[in-house]
C-alpha cells in the first residue's frame, strides 16, 4: 500500500484513552470537494470545498475524534502551517485552508481525553509517505452500527 504522490498522512494515538488525529498534508494546489452527512456533523471549514467558494486550494485535512471537541485539532494545524508561511495568500500574510471533520468517540474510551490542538500539531510532525495500518489517529476509537446500542458496534 502506498499514498498518492506529495500526499503524506500523520497520526496522534491514545491507545488507553481509545482516540486520536489525523492529518493529510496535501501538495500545494491541491483542491477537494465533499458532502456531509451524518445527523450530527462536527466539521470546520467544510463550506470552503464549495467550488463556487473564492478559495480554491486545500492544505491539510484534519480527521480526528472527540466529537466536537476534536475540531481543536484543526487550529494547531492551521497555526503550525501558518508559522511555516503554508496557506492562501492574503495582504497581511498566509491563512493556511485546513478542513477538519470529527466522529463521536466519546462513549468508546476515555470521553475526557479529546484531540486538541497540540495533538493536531503533533499529527502533523509525524506525517510521512509511508501509510499506518491498524487503529490509529482518528481511527482509534472508531465504531459502527451504534444505531442498535453499543452492544452491536
């Protein structure tokens, strides 16, 4: 298995806590699109992948989880792309363009353990070319089919 070309991916994991981040550090130009669904979506600027929208790049996305609370993992990305002068030109500086989307891990683990914005930071770091395999980054506390209970997820 091998990411695409420019594409690296990093990972914050809280094995105890059963939750983490993940960040996907895209080449610079890269555009994306998507659609949200859920009954409850946690995300932050998903509205700029609207291709009517005036910026038209993307350089990272967050995934991470602690519902809500994991979008802070957002703001370290952005700050640390910032700092390294990555983003959408503006006349008073760079704004780096970071999606973020979160799941609701809370009742998996540790709910008082959340990714923040250190952690997203931390993800970033550790990004690399080579893919991780396993429960790790937003990936940790994953489930699906709570729709019956937990029992069945």
């Amino acid at each position: 298995m091998r990411l695409v070309d420019g594409v690296t991916v990093g990972h914050w994991t809280d094995p105890e806590a059963r939750t983490g981040c993940t960040v996907v550090r895209l080449p610079e130009g890269a555009t994306a699109s998507g659609e949200i669904r859920g009954g409850s979506p946690a995300s932050r600027e998903f509205e700029l992948l609207d291709p009517v929208r005036r910026v038209g790049r993307l350089d990272a996305v967050v995934l991470s989880g602690g519902s809500a609370f994991g979008l802070a993992a957002g703001s370290g990305v952005a700050d640390a792309l910032g700092e390294a002068g990555i983003g959408f030109e503006t006349p008073h500086g760079v704004v780096p363009i970071v999606v973020g989307m979160s799941l609701y891990d809370l009742g998996v683990g540790d709910a008082s353990v959340r990714p923040n914005a250190e952690h997203g930071r931390l993800a970033l770091s550790a990004a690399t070319a080579e893919p991780a395999v396993g429960r790790v980054g937003a990936g940790t506390g994953a489930t699906v089919g709570k729709w019956r209970g937990p029992g069945h997820a």
